[in-house]
C-alpha cells in the first residue's frame, strides 16, 4: 500500500520505489515516471554505490559525469564533517563531539553507505551516554535494515534496544519499538505476534518516519484477521475508533472486515480481491503473499463450517459465489494439509465437519501428562532407593 506522507524518512521512500520499479505488475507507464523519481533521490542524496549498482541492474543509466560529481559532492561534505569532529575534540565539550558524530552518521545513512553508516553509528554510541540517545541510534540501525531487508540486522537491534529498556526508558520510544518490532515479525510471517504489537500502538502510534498511520492501520486489520478469534476481531479492531476513523480512507478494507465479521461471504471475496493488488504491491507482505491468501482462506472457511455438522457443496458454493468445481479443489487442498477439519463426499455432494472437541482434546492431554509425570516419579523413587 502506498499512502506516504511528508514525514515518513526518504530513504524508507526509496526503497519502497525501488520496490515497485522491479515488480512484475507494474506497468511501464509508471515504471517511467518512478524511474525519474528514483533518478532525482539518488542524485540530490549523493547515493553513488547505490546508483553503481542499479546502473549495472540496468535499472538505471549509467552517467559517468553524473557519478563524478556524485563522488566528488562525498568527498568534500567528508572533509567538511572530519574537520567538525576534529574542531569539537580539541575546542568543544563531549555534547558537541557526540553531535559532530551523529552528523557524520546520518551523512552515511543519506548517501546510502550501509557499512560505513553501521560502523559511525557505533562510533557515535561510545560517545552517547543518555540512554534515550542511545535508543535513537538504535532507530537510525532499524531504518537502515528496513531500508536493506536486512532480518538479522533488525533482530539484533530490536534485541539491543529491549535490553537498552531494561534499563529504563520513555513510554514514547517503547511505544515506537512496538511498531518496528511488529514490523519485523509481519516481514517474517509472525503474524500473530505481528498483530498484537500492532494493536497495542494503536492509540499511541507516533512512528512516522516508516510509514504513515493509514499504512499503519492496514497492516493491523490484515495482521489481525488471521491472528484474532472472532469476539476479539470484534472488540479490538472493529470496534476501535482509531480504526474506525481510518478504515474508510483505505479501498476495499472495511469491506473485507466488516464481511468476514458478518458472514457476507460474496462480499468478503469481492473486496479481498480488490486488496490483493495492495498487497503484492507492499514491499512488507508481498513475500507472503500466497501464505496470507491460505490463512485468509482457512479463516473463512473454518467459520463459514462451524456452523454446520453437515453442508451441501453446492450450498456452500452459493454462498461464496463460486462453482461446485472450485469449492471441491479449494477444499481438499485445506483438508490434505490438515488446515479444515472435514471430509468431502462426492457421491452425495456432501461437506462432513469433525471438529474434534475441544474439552476431550484437553482430557486426552492431561491424562498423557499425568502418565509422563507419573514415569518420571518412578524413576526418581528407584534412585533415591538406591
């Protein structure tokens, strides 16, 4: 989904262009006019390895002139930035140094030098002492394996940043790990933990600089919907006033919620294939985007059945708005991967639910717990006789 602001960073930006630049379902058309969007960023921020590298992708044309004064525009603002660093050392307090430092880590972020950014960015922490600072420095790292897709990058720093916390820390800062962290989890198909996060910065979402809050609400209700039992959709999502107040801004997604709530199942399909677009354009989800389509399809399915022992397959395909032939195939895919409890029977065009109960389920567990526990006393008594 593409819903920028004026405040989200530049970089985060550009990544999403660079994005859909390479994606298959955009058309030329617009592919020219991002390619000129994506000529100007790296040229007013001075991103010559960058722009080497789309160049020789054959993204980009190569302008060695171009690249020249790209290299030439680093080297002088370096210069300028050392001789800063080096004034503070000898004329200024340790405030100053610091601050000479982040410059010269941000310059490195700017120009897209992910190596150089990291190793000034910890340069910059041996001179940090507040632990607010630090976590701003922590940030700066997110964004920058955001920026790269970088997983192990993001896992180590949202680590670092919890035990920087733990030390103490302002609710703002916590509250805006929460979005970066469900962030990563929805870039690695932690949906669930994706969801929760998401929900709890909900009132308290000031985490700009990343995407804006209607991108923000988007990734919620879609997280949400495959993580949420349905008197939780209910209460936490659909009920909402923040999501309320959004919802309606986003093309096709308060349909798809409020569908899936009401059990509109012909609207429900309706308006997920028009958000599907919107998610194989998001440089987040579409990675998973057949893996969403399953769950979303599990959960939709599991409730139309719920209310059934036994449904007819051309009373099911009605309600969907579907043919017989496409429920069959739909179904026995789920039912083969263990996803539907059901069984299918063609003779009689039959849909069978045998949804194990889930008080004898809890028996069964307790009684082979109870057995373990039970072995292992055994085996310590014939010890300790010993």
């Amino acid at each position: 989904m593409e819903a920028q602001d004026g405040t989200q960073q530049q970089h985060i930006a550009l990544a999403h262009k660079l994005f859909l630049l390479t994606h298959p379902d955009v058309d030329d058309i617009e592919k020219v006019r991002l390619r000129d969007e994506v000529l100007d960023a790296v040229k007013t921020r001075d991103m010559a390895s960058l722009y080497e590298s789309l160049a020789v992708a054959s993204v980009l044309e190569m302008d060695t002139a171009v690249l020249d004064r790209m290299r030439k525009r680093i080297e002088d603002e370096l210069k300028t930035l050392d001789d800063k660093i080096a004034d503070a050392e000898e004329n200024l307090g340790e405030s100053e140094v610091r601050e000479a430092h982040l410059a010269k880590s941000l310059f490195f972020i700017r120009i897209g030098d992910k190596e150089k950014a990291l190793e000034q960015l910890k340069t910059t922490e041996e001179k940090t002492v507040a632990a607010g600072q630090k976590m701003d420095l922590v940030f700066y790292t997110l964004q920058l394996g955001f920026f790269y897709m970088d997983f192990d990058l993001i896992s180590k720093s949202i680590d670092k940043a919890k035990n920087l916390f733990e030390g103490g820390g302002d609710w703002e800062r916590k509250n805006r790990l929460k979005v970066y962290e469900g962030l990563y989890c929805m870039s690695t198909r932690n949906f669930k933990k994706a969801a929760s996060l998401f929900l709890d910065s909900i009132s308290t979402f000031t985490t700009d600089e990343i995407f804006s809050y209607d991108t923000f609400i988007f990734y919620t209700v879609l997280t949400s919907i495959i993580s949420l039992d349905r008197v939780s959709l209910k209460q936490k999502v659909m009920d909402a006033p923040e999501i309320l107040t959004v919802i309606g801004k986003i093309p096709h997604l308060s349909e798809f919620l409020n569908s899936l709530y009401g059990c509109h199942f012909k609207s429900f399909f309706s308006a997920f294939s028009g958000l599907t677009e919107q998610i194989k354009l998001d440089r987040y989800l579409q990675p998973h985007f057949r893996f969403y389509v399953r769950e979303v399809s599990t959960v939709v399915y599991s409730q139309f059945l719920e209310s059934y022992k036994s449904v007819t397959m051309e009373a099911m395909a009605a309600a969907f708005g579907v043919s017989i032939g496409f429920i069959d195939q739909e179904l026995s895919r789920f039912i083969a991967i263990g996803k539907l409890h059901c069984k299918i029977d063609k003779v009689a065009g039959i849909l069978e639910t045998n949804r194990s109960d889930a008080k004898n389920a809890l028996y069964q567990a307790t009684i082979k717990q109870g057995d373990f526990l039970l072995n292992r006393i055994q085996k310590l008594s014939r010890v300790i006789d010993l």
